[in-house]
C-alpha cells in the first residue's frame, strides 16, 4: 500500500520510519513518501498562503499551488505503481484483489469538519492502493480543492475528522490516519490475533484487563479465575469484564446504535 503526505512540514513525519510502519517500509509492504508543497512553488519566499477573500483572521493556503502538486504526486505515483506494486499484488491469490476496492486511490483531506475517523472507516481504508494526504496549515486550504480533486484528478476525495477538537494543522491528525491504518494492512503486523482482541476490534466491545507476572505487587492482584487453567472459564470471564468495562466507561458502545449492541446478546 502506498501513501502520500503532501505538507509543507515533512520533518513532521520522521517518526514513520520507526517501529513497526517503519520495519513495513523496509520489508516494501508499505511506501511512503512525504512531499513538501513549497516545491511547487514559482516565486523565491517559497509561499503558499493569501490573505482571505472578504477578509477575517489568518491566511488561506492557495488552490493553484495545491492543484500542481496534487497533479505532480498523481503522475508519480501511478506511473510508480504501474512500474512495481502492481505485478507482484496480481500474483497473490486471495489478497486484497479478491476483497475488492484494491484498486482505490484516495485524497485524504484533514480536517475538523470532516467524516469522523472509526475502526470501521480505518479497516475500509487498509484495502486501498494508495492514501494521498493534503495537510492543510492556517485557516486551511482554498476551499475549492475537494472539488477541484474530485474533478480533475484520478482520486476519490475524503474529508476526515479525528474528533471534535481543533488542530494546527493536518500533519498528527495525517500520522493517526497512516498509523490506524497502516497496522491493518496484512504482514504490517507480526501477531494478527492480536488485532482481533483489542479494543474497537470485531465485537466492537472495549479490550478486558491484562496482567502479567509478578503475581502479587502493592496488594494488588489479578482476577483469581486467570489461574484457573480453565480456557473456556477465562473466556467466559474476560468477555464478562470486557462488557462491564464498556458499560461503565462507554454506554454509548451498548445502545442499540452502537458497535457492541450485538455483544448484549452474546
Ligand atoms: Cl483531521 N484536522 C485539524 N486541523 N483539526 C482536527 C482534525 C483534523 N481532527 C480533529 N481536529
């Protein structure tokens, strides 16, 4: 799978070469290039913003910069991808080609007014040929660039949100999108069990408690039941507390139009 942050911040995302997203990149699962937009500028200061049409506070950052490198990364990467991913994916039998939408190439625009970002929507996402990220910095970008995309370029366009909160800019809210979604792509990570227990996983319940060695620390002590050697008598437990801990800390979760509602059932 691959991604592209288009930013003018690109020290921002150093951090993805570390870890797993990093160890991902090096195995060639996954590509990632981060561009900064002042390339595609044309005058010396490099700049990217102007003052609002109708005035009011900060600056804009400009269509017609934005639309040339959003064309540039378009042309790049297709061509990259038609060189190098694209045999290789064909010669996989039951990989994402099978699951369709392995084809899908979309422009992810943060922003606070975008589609909220769920687990859902994050695996949906991890079936995609390539994510390309349109950071936008100050008031925002023109807001004739969705359009604009959706017209002019081979993207499907998104606007997503992480949460009702007010970021500087789209570069964390970009490395929580890539990280969400990276960690689904097969082989990203080692131990895929792991991505079914875990919380906002496939029962949509919260994850239940874990404990590890030693036994007995501060008096404090795990659950007697984990000591039972009894699999099914854990099971039967765990799913127990992980209904309590979601009943407690997110009803929402249970009510009928909440992910886990099914899990009342169970
Ligand atoms: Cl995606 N962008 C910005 N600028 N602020 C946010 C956000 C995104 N999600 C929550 N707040």
């Amino acid at each position: 799978m691959r991604f592209d942050v288009i930013t003018i911040f690109p020290d921002f995302f150093a951090p993805l070469k570390l870890s797993l997203i990093g160890k991902a990149q090096e195995k060639g699962t996954l590509d990632l290039h981060v561009h900064d937009l002042r390339d595609w500028t044309d005058d010396p200061r490099r700049t990217v913003d102007d003052s609002p049409y109708g005035g009011g506070a900060g600056m804009v950052m400009r269509l017609d910069i934005w639309a040339k490198a959003l064309q540039a990364v378009a042309q790049m990467s297709s061509s990259a991808m038609s060189d190098s991913a694209r045999p290789s994916q064909l010669d996989i039998p039951n990989g994402a080609s099978e699951q369709g939408g392995e084809d899908r190439r979309i422009l992810m625009i943060p922003t606070p007014s975008g589609r909220r970002l769920t687990q859902d929507w994050a695996q949906e996402l991890a079936a995609a040929k390539q994510l390309v990220f349109a950071c936008g910095r100050y008031e925002g970008i023109d807001s004739r660039f969705a359009t604009y995309a959706q017209r002019q370029s081979d993207f499907e366009v998104q606007e997503f949100s992480l949460g009702d909160y007010v970021l500087n800019g789209g570069e964390s809210a970009t490395m929580v999108l890539i990280e969400a979604v990276a960690r689904l792509v097969p082989e990203v990570i080692g131990n895929e069990a792991s991505l079914v227990e875990e919380s906002h996983g496939n029962n949509g319940l919260l994850e239940y408690s874990v404990f590890t060695r030693p036994w007995t620390f501060a008096e404090l002590e795990p659950p007697a039941w984990l000591k039972s050697g009894d699999h099914a008598l854990v099971d039967y437990w765990r799913h127990r507390e992980a209904l309590e801990r979601t009943w407690l800390r997110r009803p929402d979760l249970l009510a009928p139009s909440g992910k886990a509602f099914e899990a009342l059932t169970i």
